[in-house]
C-alpha cells in the first residue's frame, strides 16, 4: 500500500472539513460540522449499501482511539449532546438544518495531554445478515472504490489525476488470526487483504463466519 497517496486524500478531506484545536490545556476540538456534512451528503446521494464514511478521534503518534470525555454540537440558539463510541467515533446526524444552522462539534478528550487529530475513514463495518464470500467482498469492493472516488472530489480528479489511489481490493480486520488457502488472500494475524477480481461477482462459497468480521477498508495499492 502507498500510504502517502492514501494521505494525500485524507490530509485534503480533513482540510475541508475545517478543523480547529484549541491550544486549551483540555486540547478540546472544535469542528464546524459543515463539513462532515458535505461528506456525509455525498455517501447518502450515492445510496451506498455497504460503504461508510466514518470519523474518529485518533492519537497523532500511534493512531489509537483517543477516549472522549464529553462532546456537543452547538448553534447559536441550541445545544445537542453528542454520540460517540468506546473507539472514538463520532455518530454524527446527517441534519441540513444543523448545516444552516452553522453548528460546531465540540469534542473533549479524557486524556488532557493526548494529541489528538481527527480521522476520516472511508470503510463497511455493519455487515450483519451478510454471508462472508468473494461474491459479497466484490460488492463491498465496488462500493468502497466508488466512494473514495466521489469523495476524492473535483480538485482531486480533474486537477491531480495523478494522485488518484488506485483500490487492488479491501481490508478485512477480523476479531482473530486468520489463515486463507488462496494465493489472493495474504494474512497478517488478525487482518487480512483480498486482491479483488472481477471472477469473485458470481463466486457465492462462505469462506469465514461474518461474526468474526470487524471492519472492511479499501486496499490501496498506488
């Protein structure tokens, strides 16, 4: 994987959507929602299935879940608590009014001294009902592609062609070690990558239980 590319599009993600930390002994963040709502607009127009954009407050040193200890979306006239997840996740609504309304996210971590960043992860992490087959990874595959493509937006497409990321397959973390009998699967512990093919649209064999299944993410190769 080229990390750099995939950071490119990140770094000009994250740029957009306007992202302040006070130099506060809390380290709190500020964050004009304005801009999870451009992405978040983009995932919903495309009427994805599989595909997420999601956002998390990660450590900058070793990109670990920096813990939240409180966070609000603020307007002008209102207040609204914010929902987040053990991992850091931010469970924004995707609210128009929020949006003309100027709302700020505000996010409080529980370590003070933490140097946190905001993340932006493009991936498939609720599959239940889901059978776990090349046929379903081809799917999610197609989705995934689709959407860092949508969200790598104008300036990106038109003006850097060149930096596109080219998407070889996905990511599959699993909640154990994994071991796969198929030259196209390689394994490291517990997270494993797929060289997606065109052939896997029609291949329906189960090939693990989708229980064990964390999260997908786009395989980046370029």
């Amino acid at each position: 994987m080229n990390k750099s590319v995939l950071n490119i599009v990140t770094v000009l993600s994250l740029t957009l959507l306007s992202v302040t930390a006070l130099n506060a002994s809390a380290r709190e963040f500020v964050m004009s929602y304005d801009g999870f709502y451009d992405r978040l607009k983009v995932v919903n127009k495309g009427d994805f299935q599989y595909a997420r954009v999601n956002f998390y407050i990660s450590d900058i040193g070793t990109n670990e879940a920096c813990a939240i200890k409180s966070g609000t979306i603020l307007t002008e006239n209102n207040e609204y608590p914010l929902n987040y997840t053990e991992q850091a996740q931010l469970l924004l609504p995707f609210d128009k009014q929020l949006d003309t309304d100027k709302a700020v996210i505000v996010v409080q971590p529980q370590n003070p001294v933490h140097d946190c960043q905001l993340k932006l992860q493009i991936e498939a992490n609720e599959l239940e009902g889901l059978s776990f087959t090349k046929q379903s990874l081809f799917t999610i595959h197609t989705e995934l592609d689709e959407l860092l493509a949508d969200l790598s937006g104008f300036f990106v497409s038109k003006l850097m062609w060149f930096l596109l990321p080219e998407q070889k397959g996905v990511v599959v973390t699993f909640k154990k070690p994994m071991h796969f009998d198929d030259e196209s699967i390689e394994c490291k512990k517990s997270v494993c990558y797929f060289a997606v093919a065109d052939n896997w649209q029609d291949d329906t064999k189960e090939l693990a239980d989708i229980a064990d299944v964390i999260k997908v993410t786009p395989w980046i190769t370029k």
